[in-house]
C-alpha cells in the first residue's frame, strides 16, 4: 500500500515540478477580472494543460537521455 502511495506523490511531485513549463507550453491566457470561464472554456483549458504536460515531461526525459 505505501508502495502505491508513494508512487502517486512522486507523480504529484513530477507535476508540480513541470508546472511552470506546462503552463508556458499550453499558452493559456489569465482570466479576466471579475469574469469566470465557461463550462467549455474549462474544459478546453484542462485538455490543453493535459496535452502541455504531457509534451513537457517528454521534453524532459529527453533531454536527461545521454548523449549518443
């Protein structure tokens, strides 16, 4: 069981590490002030983090590869 927990935070861990960059990639504009996104608009904005993140993270992996 503590195996499983603490693979799920090291993943938590991996994400909020990659945040920024991910943030970055996906291009997402700030809210404005005093107005709330849409259902839609959310749901947009979560694929587009979901897509970033997953580029992010193989950008990393790749770049920790060794030299050939």
């Amino acid at each position: 069981m503590s195996s499983d927990a603490e693979r799920q935070q090291a993943k938590m861990q991996e994400f909020m590490r990659l945040l920024p960059l991910t943030l970055d990639l996906a291009g997402l504009p700030r809210c404005e002030v005093g107005k709330q996104f849409t259902e839609e608009q959310m749901e947009f904005r979560l694929n587009s983090i979901r897509i970033a993140y997953k580029l992010a993270r193989k950008l990393v992996i790749e770049i920790s590869k060794p030299a050939e």
